[in-house]
C-alpha cells in the first residue's frame, strides 16, 4: 500500500523498543502499535507486552532479472567468506573445495576472470584477479558490481547484503540464503535438538539476513556473543537463531543446505517431522486466557471442565492460565466453542512479538504519515499505525505567501487551507483570503465583495 502523505511534525523526543528476537524500532510516545486486544500508544505499552508483526512478507512472484542465480551465489558467498578490502587482492577462502569451484565457475561466467586455487594447509583460496590489463580508468568488474549494488570496501564486522535484494522474488531470497549459511551457518542435529543459526560480526548484516527470512516465512531470533581472546574482548558475534519446530521445518523447505550441509539439512527435515511441536515462542499472551477465551466460553455457556475436555486436556484449575498460547491450541479451543473470533487468532497472518525493553532515546525530527485504507504499515519488520494524526478527526494546514509576494491589499493575504485527513470527509486543498484587519478568513470570490 502506498503512502498518500508524509510532512514533519516537529522535533520530539523518541523511544527504542526493542523486542526478544533482537528486532527494535524508534517511535514517539504517542505512536500506536498493535496489541492482540487493541491500538496503544508507546508510553502506554510495557516489558512483556507483544506487538503485532508479520509472520511472513510477501516478496513478488517473479524472479528480479538483475539477479540470475549465478550472482545470488557468488554475492552470498563474498559476504560470508569473500575479502574485498581495500588494497587487498579480492579472493574467497574455503575449506571445502566445491565452494571454491562454485565461486571461481561464477566469477568466470559473470566477469570473465580467471581464478587462481591456492592450497594453504586445510584451507583453499581462490584470487581472482583483473581479467584485461589495469588503467587508470578502469576497475575491477567485481567492484564495479558491488558498487552499482551500493556495496563498498568491507571487513568482516562492517559486511551487508544490497537494498536491491529485498526485491528478489522469494525462490531467490531462499537460494542466497542457501548459499550463505554455507559459509558461516550452522545446521547441527544433536541428541535433544536441531540448531540453525547464521553467525556473523556484522550487527547490521545479522538484522539484514533477519528480515529476509522473514521474506521466507521464517521468524528468527538474533543473540549476541561475547568474543575472548586471551583474555582480551574481541568484538561481538552475531548469531542469528532460527527456533522451533515449525519455523525450523519452513527453513530446511525454503532455505535448505548447500554442498556439506545437503544432506545435513534434508535428515534434520525428516527428524523435525516426526516431532511433536510444542511452541514457546509463536504463542499469544497469558492474558489472553480471560480476555479471549473466558469470553467466548461464557457465550458458548459451557464450564472450563467441559472446555478441557472437549480440547483433550486434563482439567488443571487455575494452572490452566499460566501459560501463553499456542496457535494450535488456540484453533483447538476455537472449534471446541465453535468462536469465529478465537479462529482469526489462532490462523492469523500476525506473529506476537514480546518487548524486552523499552528505552529512551534522542530528540529529533520526526515525519508522519499516512497510508490509507488500512492506516498502518510495516516498519522495521512491526506493524505501526499511521503517526501522529491517528488521534485527530481532522488535520488542517495553512500555507500563506512569501510577504514579500504581490497580495490583493495590504490588508489582504492569500492563503491555502490543506486537508490532510478528514476521518468523515474528502481531503484536499481550499483558497482562501486572510482579512488582517478582521481576523477571519473568506473564499476568494468573497473577499472581493468585503
């Protein structure tokens, strides 16, 4: 959805939510966000409140022609394991020899370069170098990519995919993906658990390959991981941890392993099948046992005796309200009290995102604006509502000519009235005259007669 209007507001000071998954947003204290009951304002919203979010941002269906899949795979491997620093020959380093065939085969294909295999003991590199004769007005093909990309010279800690990405298709989101967990992601099957994570030291680049699971379906938590070397704090890790049962599922269909990982990631498929899920994280909250469901069991006139036995539980009391809900045991107590409202919780498109903290931040200029039709929209992967008008019936807004412009008199000035929102009404713009000596305002054709 398009937005229909932005315009600034003046400086505030804003707050930084910041969320379990490690995702955060700044806003002002008035800003809505989306609870399971209702709208609230930042300042009214706490630790432990969850906020409405995406569980999955639809990418276009066709492929981005920029983007063959040769290039997803060589730009995914670069950022994991490539060096492009500056006064650095450009090469790629791996110890398993099929990256560094898929590399050098897709430099060749793309750039016309010629990579060079050197062996250093369990590791492989492969430089590639120019492939013509270096002028001065002339560089690298591969830099002159990642330029046109909006990439430039990066170490490790300072990496970052293209903005251009995030309008690949979601096939190709799921193949550069593929590619770059298999550099630095893990897919490991463990006695109790399966781990799928994604390290790197790039803050940046870990909320980068965040929401571009989300662009697969998969929600991700990231965790960051203190570095010591010798008694000396390195800089920090990043991993970005996908959790659960079902998002773990969506990852191996979507994402998958690639070379070692393959066969890794199709037995942990098989595995995760065959597993019970049991979430903690994809759950509504508590509160929602009495604000949702007792409701609904009330119309349905029932006993919570009967409802537990209807949803296969053993009847437990009060314990019943100790814990958050799952989605599936939502849809059970849904067809258990035949509730079209519990229904719409339970196969929503909304993941419940819990605040960790809520943190004050800088004052600055802020800008509103406003998306019609739904009047919210997605920012920073959190669904917000339209900014600052949102409590107003009607935003107006006047704008008058320089002084210094010819006026009808001097006791005359020309003005246009903005409509910006009108909840009951058209928007739009109204001439009008300010009759300085009066204090009021005419339309144009009044005026004349006064």
């Amino acid at each position: 959805m398009p937005v229909s209007r932005v315009f600034r507001s003046g400086r505030k000071k804003l707050y930084t939510i910041h969320f379990r998954s490690g995702r955060s947003i700044r806003a002002t204290a008035n800003h809505k966000f989306r609870t399971y009951l209702e709208w609230k304002r930042l300042d009214q919203l706490k630790k432990g409140d969850r906020l409405a979010m995406p569980r999955h941002i639809q990418q276009p269906l066709d492929d981005n022609s920029d983007y063959p899949d040769a290039k997803l795979a060589l730009l995914a491997h670069m950022i994991g394991d490539g060096c492009y620093v500056k006064s650095q020959p450009i090469h790629y380093t791996s110890e398993t020899a099929h990256h560094i065939s898929v590399v050098k085969q897709a430099a060749s294909l793309l750039f016309n370069t010629d990579g060079r295999v050197v062996p250093q003991e369990s590791w492989y590199h492969v430089y590639l170098p120019f492939p013509y004769r270096l002028t001065h007005h002339k560089r690298h093909p591969m830099i002159q990519w990642f330029s046109e990309l909006g990439l430039t010279f990066a170490r490790s800690h300072e990496k970052k995919v293209p903005e251009s990405l995030f309008t690949c298709s979601e096939r190709q989101i799921g193949l550069f993906l593929k590619h770059l967990w298999s550099t630095d992601g893990c897919i490991h099957i463990g006695e109790k658990l399966i781990r799928i994570y994604y390290a790197t030291g790039s803050e940046i680049l870990a909320l980068q390959v965040q929401a571009l699971l989300l662009r697969v379906g998969v929600q991700s938590h990231i965790r960051k991981v203190r570095q010591i070397k010798r008694n000396r704090e390195m800089r920090p890790q990043y991993h970005i941890d996908v959790q659960g049962t079902y998002f773990q599922i969506m990852f191996l269909q979507k994402v998958g392993g690639f070379g070692s990982k393959k066969q890794v990631a199709e037995d942990a498929l098989k595995i995760l099948g065959r597993k019970k899920q049991n979430p903690n994280i994809d759950t509504i909250e508590v509160e929602a046992w009495k604000t949702l469901v007792e409701p609904e069991k009330e119309k349905a006139g029932i006993g919570w005796r009967a409802v537990c036995k209807r949803i296969h539980l053993p009847y437990c009391g009060t314990s019943l309200y100790k814990y958050s809900i799952s989605r599936r045991r939502m849809l059970q107590l849904a067809e258990a009290l035949d509730s079209e409202l519990l229904r719409k919780y339970a196969q929503s498109d909304i993941y419940w995102e819990e605040i960790k903290s809520i943190e004050e931040s800088t004052i600055e200029d802020v800008f509103d604006l406003t998306v019609p039709g739904t009047h919210n929209f997605i920012g920073s992967d959190v669904t917000v509502h339209n900014s600052i008008e949102q409590d107003s019936d009607v935003v107006l807004f006047l704008y008058g000519q320089n002084e210094n412009e010819e006026l009808l008199d001097t006791s005359k000035r020309l003005m246009k009235v903005l409509i910006a929102k009108h909840r009951n009404g058209p928007t739009g713009e109204i001439d009008m005259v300010f009759r300085g000596d009066r204090m009021r305002f005419y339309d144009v054709e009044s005026s004349l007669e006064v």
